[in-house]
C-alpha cells in the first residue's frame, strides 16, 4: 500500500503538509540528513543516492522543504503532467531571500515574470509554438560552420601551448558566443556577462550566506537592468536575425502571447540556459572522456562515435542535475501521495544512473545503445527546445580536439564546482600534451578532414563495439551457443537476467538473450537455426567461427526481472529458455521459490536441458512432446499463489495461451518475451496516410504512407528511443490522448491495447487513416 504524507509524517513526529504539525517529515535517518548543498551529493549527486533509487525513492527532505525523487520511471512520469505537476517553482529562490536582498533587487526595478521553463499551459505552449522555429532541426544545420570557426580560433590558440584550462580557453566564451548569435545579441561584454550568469545561478539555485546574497543581489540586479539594455538596441533593428530579434517582433504581432515582462524576462533567463548549461556539460565531457582513457582513444580512432559518446557524457555526468515542480493537486509519485502544493526536487542525474532502465547504469559505456533516452534535456513538454544546438556544439568540441591532441591528457589538479542543487560542472579544467607530438605537424592535411554530424539524436546504427568470437558449441540440434568477449581484452558492461544484446555481422542485426553467468568477463547467446527465417540464423550458423571478430550493440533490458514477487513461475518454450534460464539462477541465488518449465520438440533439441537439470533440480520440469510429455498451461496458472508472478518466453502460440488463462489475474502477473514480431512490415501499397498530433509540442505531423510514426515524429525534431523497430521491445511507446490505434506490436498485452492509450510508434498506426493526438 502507498503511505500518505501523512502517514509518513506521523511516524517521525512531523509533517509539511498543513495540519499534521512539525516541520518535516524525514522517513528515515539518511532522509534527514540528506543535504543538498554540502557532502555527497554535490561530490556525486547520482552516487548520493543510489540509497534512495534503492530503498526510499520519494522521500521529504526537511533540510530542503522538497520532496526527492529519485528514479527514472517517477522522474518521466512527473515531466510527462505538467499539469499536475506545475513547473511555477523552476526559477523561484530555492533558498529564501532575506529582506535586504529583496530591497536590493527592488531598487534595480529587478521585475523577472514567468519564461518558457516556468509557466503552466496554456501560455507555455502557446509561447513555445509561436518561437520554436529557430530550434527546428532543419533551422540550425546552417550555425555548424560558426561552431566550427568559432571553435578552432580558440584551438589555434592554445595548439602549442603544452597546458591549459580548457574551461577559460574554450569552453566558457565559445558556448556564450555561439548562443549570444543565434539570439542575435551583441557579442561585446564577454566578461560581464559571465559574471552575471554565475550571479543569476546563485540567486537561484545556491544556499549563499546573507552578506553573499546582497552581492549576488546586485550582480542580478545588474544584469536585469543589462538585459533591458540589450532589448532596447535590439528594438531599433528591425530586420535584426536572431531569435530575440523573433521575439520582439513577436511581441509586436501578437502581444497577448509575447507580452513586454515575457520579452524582458526571456532576455535575462536565455543568456544563461543557452550557454551555461552547455558550457558545463562540455567541460563534464572532456573530464569524463579523459578520465576513461580507452573511450577516449576509442573516438580518436573511430570518430563516427561521437554523437553517442556525447549522449553518455549527457547520461553519466550531465550539467542539469536536478529541476523542479509543484503539485497543483493530491498527486502520487511511486508508491507516495502527495499533498496539493508539495515542492518536487527532481534529480535527473540520479534517474540517469537508474539501473531500472539502464543496464550497469553506473558504468561510463560510449557503446550504450540506449544513451539517448537519459533525462538531462528533461522530457515531454518542457523538454529543452535548445538540445539540437548543445549537442552540435559538444560534438563539435569533441571531434577538433580529438583530431588535433588525440594525445591530450588530464593534468594533476583540485577540482571545484558552484554548490548549488540544479547545476555541475568544474570551474576549471586543467590539460596537458607534448606539443611536439601534435599530429599536424606531420599532417598539413589533417584540418581539412572534418566530419558533419546530422542534427539531433545519434542514429542507433552508428553504435557498436567489436567483440570477438572465443567459442562455437552445439548444445541442441540446429542450436549453436555463442562466447564472445571484447575484441580489445576490456571488460564488457555488467548484464541483468532478461537482458539481451545485438549481434551485427553479414549485414545482419539480430538480438539474442543472454544466458551465461551475469559477472563474467564474457557474453553467452544460443542461436537457433531457422531455414525460413530471413537469413540471420543461416549466417551465423555458416560462418561465425572462434577468432571472428564482429559488432555487438547492447547489452539492453526490455524483459526485466522484478525481484519483489512471493512466488515465479518461469515457462520456457523451444529456444525461450535462454532468458528464462537466466532468470533462474538469479531467484535461486536470491534463496527466491520458484518453478521452471521447460518445453521442447524432444530433450535433443533442448538447449541447455542438462545445465537446467543440474542447476534447478527439483524446481525444474521437462516436458518433451517426443516423450508425450506437453505442458498443462491451465493447471500450472491455476496453481499459482497469490502474488505470484509468470515470465515466459516462447512462441507465439504459448504466448497468447498464457494470455487467455490470465486475462482475470491482477495486472503485471505474466510478463513475456516473443521470439519475433508479425505484421510490422510496411506496404506502402496497402497503408493509409494519417495526421498526428503532438499536444506537448504544439505540432502536427503528416505521416505518409510509406512512413512510420516514429521517423515522422524524428523528422519534426522530437526525440523519441527506439530499439528493435520491431515491435518487440516497447522502447518507441508514446502516449495515446485520442484516436483508435491499429496495434502491430507484440508489447502490449490484450488489456492494455484495449485501453488504447499507448502505442508502439515504430510499427503501429492509425485505424483507418484516422487522426491521433499523442502526448509528445
């Protein structure tokens, strides 16, 4: 059962919420004392509070007076209703101002009204459609060419030098110059710009000490007078470029959506999103990159693999540590309900590191096939409409300097950050190189050879690691097991039962489950050979042979565990068993009952059969048709107890039986993977065009018929993860408001299609060539 605030409240003796008393109501001893200003979590917010992604994930923090959250799943979901979950708080003082602060600010006339981070519908989207031009991929292709200039100037400058801090040489003013042009701001007052953005991130995200807040006052107060200044010079250029000059001729054409306050606050508040998060999360990338020296030479060697390297810089250090919300009713986040009015802290950079959906989730991995679905661009309607730019801009970093110091390394330093809850990144960033072994002096060519990245998230394809074959095995007839390690001797990232990996080879991208030992410095898979299939089992079969290098993606859990249930049934049919097997050492090693049914044409033609016998003994029951022995599906759900859970993997046919004897059971009892998807091919000739809308963004896309949902939703700018592009795994899910969906995946169960609001964007449709509103 969820605990009320209440409830919680009245075990420690206190509660925020009004009329239960005291002044916070901490759950637990780590709950009271977390401190966001001071100790772990300004070290390693993620590593801070692995306790609480593990044990507590929404808790009071009465030091705060927020509420943590702290898990990837309640982190999308608060981002998702921002409705419910109001973001009026974003840009409020998270520590309260004192009188003379307030007096200070007012004598500057100091007046910061709602931006496009901290209003609630329908003024944000109405302001967001009006100005997201400028972000549209299509729109910012053309600011690659100044990025790179910009950015190679500063190169030049330092190329010789031998040692420098990249942060004062680099990373700091060319994110301010490249976000000062495409607002079309004069690029004149470097220096004091850059002190009033650390003032603006003082003010309202730091803790500082009463004689620091009348300073900070007054750099603010500056800084708002400063902006106005800006908007005034700006106003006398009417054909001005940029997009503050869009926004003040917006302000003259519609003046109800772009009022004067918005134009003024807009000013101040951009300055620093478009640059200081940007310059933050590139001075984590080089610190991240450097500090794990065989990805770095891993993208010098192989620059393709950039776009995803910076999406896992993004993940396991990104600049955006935390953002905020305010609940507008009764809400329930997790297992926790929460009062009208609670204050949110949440925490992307712990929910990046979510083992729950990322696989080894603390583990730094430029091979992460799932990277892109991190949250430090935030998510759903207010995610970030400036994470093309940043993304193009780190790319860009990243490539000049690995082309030109591929030899680069960190220097011995101190690190400091700005303690504050919502931002990370070191002041400064010490490097050093041999100059004399600088690649361009023995390679005149070697600036000439620059690579374009297309704008927006990385392409799945481009990610793959080389891993080599150490063992072919028969274990079944027309079944061969698979060993693979990493081509280079490193470790290969930690796995859960369930999980599963791609092999990419013959121009062939399989997934297979994996099925050896979780820890081990080595990849186990069982490949069935399937003479009708498409051609990828035949190859491997053929030609896969120890010594064999090829490419892997994953590993990646879409068919995860959950190790809370009373009592497992596990049903494994034909070649369904690798993951069910792996699932069974996991509960046997947890101490966890459980029974394991095994299902085959004949023992010959079982995979692993002996190892399930050897292993799971008694929990474990063969039923071999050769032998006359079939399974009784009926029976064994019936004799399930209460609480109970079924994983199953199989065919089709085994699949939809479960399906039917489950249908009255709680939600969630049976959990299942399909061995392959059906009807999710495209037929240009028999699809129907259809219109869908995307309430979050204000956009409406034409799906053609020889398109998907998912490369429709792509090609307007919108991130969506994906992964199988099959149907299968359930990465592409978007929120269904309206419309009757033609479902073609094998992902959702009979009930939850029947609900009918989520779909599978990479295969399913409209019904029909009927319109969809989805919550994008």
């Amino acid at each position: 059962m969820a605990e009320t605030a209440g409830e919680i409240g009245s075990k420690s003796g206190g509660c925020p919420v009004s009329g239960h008393g005291g002044s916070g109501c901490p759950v637990s001893e780590l709950a009271a004392n977390f401190d966001a200003f001071e100790g772990p979590y300004q070290v390693d917010p993620a590593e801070a509070l692995r306790w609480s992604r593990d044990q507590l994930p929404v808790f009071y923090s009465p030091k705060l007076g927020y509420w943590i959250v702290s898990r990837y799943d309640d982190i999308k979901a608060v981002f998702r209703d921002n409705i419910l979950f109001s973001p009026k708080n974003v840009l409020e003082k998270i520590s309260p101002a004192i009188p003379e602060a307030m007096e200070v600010l007012k004598g500057y006339g100091y007046a910061m009204n709602r931006t496009m981070v901290n209003e609630d519908e329908p003024a944000h989207m109405e302001r967001r459609r009006a100005l997201i031009g400028h972000f549209l991929p299509e729109n910012l292709a053309a600011n690659q060419e100044m990025i790179r200039r910009l950015t190679r100037e500063k190169v030049d400058a330092f190329i010789d030098c031998g040692r420098v801090d990249l942060v004062d040489a680099m990373l700091y003013e060319v994110p301010l110059n490249v976000a000062l042009h495409f607002l079309g701001v004069p690029e004149d007052e470097i220096a004091v710009l850059r002190n009033f953005s650390l003032a603006h991130s003082v003010n309202t995200w730091g803790k500082p000490t009463p004689e620091k807040q009348i300073e900070v006052a007054h750099s603010v107060g500056k800084f708002w007078q400063y902006a106005g200044s800006v908007i005034e010079k700006m106003k006398a250029e009417p054909d001005g470029r940029g997009w503050m000059h869009e926004t003040i001729r917006k302000n003259a054409e519609i003046p109800d959506v772009v009022p004067d306050s918005y134009v003024h606050s807009m000013m101040m508040a951009i300055i620093v999103a478009a640059h200081e998060t940007t310059s933050l999360a590139s001075a984590n990338m080089f610190k991240t990159l450097l500090s794990h020296r065989e990805a770095w030479d891993d993208i010098c060697a192989d620059p393709s693999l950039i776009p995803n390297a910076v999406e896992e810089c993004l993940r396991y250090a990104g600049s955006i540590v935390a953002w905020r919300r305010q609940t507008t009713g009764p809400a329930r986040v997790g297992d926790v309900d929460l009062p009208e009015g609670a204050k949110l802290l949440i925490v992307q950079a712990s929910a990046n590191q979510d083992e729950r959906h990322f696989e080894d989730g603390d583990t730094f991995d430029i091979y992460r096939d799932n990277a892109v679905d991190h949250l430090t661009f935030g998510y759903g309607a207010h995610q970030c409409m400036g994470k093309n730019i940043g993304r193009m801009e780190m790319r860009i970093f990243l490539e000049e300097v690995t082309r030109r110091l591929p030899h680069l390394r960190l220097a011995e330093q101190e690190f400091s950050y700005l303690p504050n809850t919502s931002f990370r990144g070191p002041d400064h960033l010490w490097v050093e190189w041999d100059s004399s072994e600088n690649p361009e002096r023995r390679d005149p060519g070697l600036l000439d050879r620059t690579l374009e990245f297309p704008v927006g998230a990385p392409a799945r394809k481009d990610i793959a690691r080389r891993i080599r074959v150490t063992g072919v095995q028969t274990v079944a007839d027309r079944i061969v097991q698979l060993t693979v390690e990493d081509a280079h001797g490193r470790a290969l990232p930690n796995w859960s039962p369930g999980a599963h990996i791609e092999l990419c080879l013959g121009g062939y991208d399989r997934k297979y489950s994996l099925c050896g030992a979780p820890g081990e410095n080595a990849y186990t898979v069982a490949v069935l050979r399937e003479d009708e299939g498409r051609g990828g089992s035949r190859y491997i079969h053929d030609t896969v042979k120890p010594g064999m290098e090829i490419r892997m993606r994953g590993p990646h859990n879409l068919f995860r565990l959950d190790e809370d249930a009373e009592h497992y049934l596990l049903v494994a049919g034909g070649i369904g068993i690798t993951p069910i097997l792996a699932m069974a050492d996991r509960l046997k090693a947890l101490g966890k009952p459980y029974q394991l049914h095994y299902a085959g044409r004949s023992r010959a033609a079982m995979a692993f059969v002996d190892r399930a016998a050897r292993d799971h003994g008694a929990a474990l029951s063969v039923h071999a048709r050769e032998d006359g022995a079939r399974m009784d599906l009926p029976g064994l759900v019936g004799a399930l107890p209460e609480g109970g859970r079924i994983y199953a993997c199989g065919p089709e046919r085994m699949i939809t039986a479960l399906e039917d004897l489950t249908s009255g059971l709680p939600e969630g009892t049976l959990r299942f993977e399909h061995f392959s998807s059906h009807n999710t091919g495209l037929d240009p000739e028999k699809e129907q065009a259809f219109e869908a809308e995307l309430s979050d963004s204000g956009l409406t896309v034409q799906v053609a018929a020889d398109q998907t949902l998912l490369d429709a939703i792509r090609a307007a700018g919108i991130d969506v993860a994906s992964d199988c592009c099959e149907g299968l795994c359930g990465s592409c899910e978007v929120q269904v408001l309206d419309g009757d969906v033609d479902h073609r995946d094998v992902v959702l169960s009979r009930s939850e299609r029947a609900e009918n609001n989520r779909m599978m964007a990479c295969c399913s449709r409209a019904k029909n060539g009927g319109r969809l509103r989805l919550g994008l």
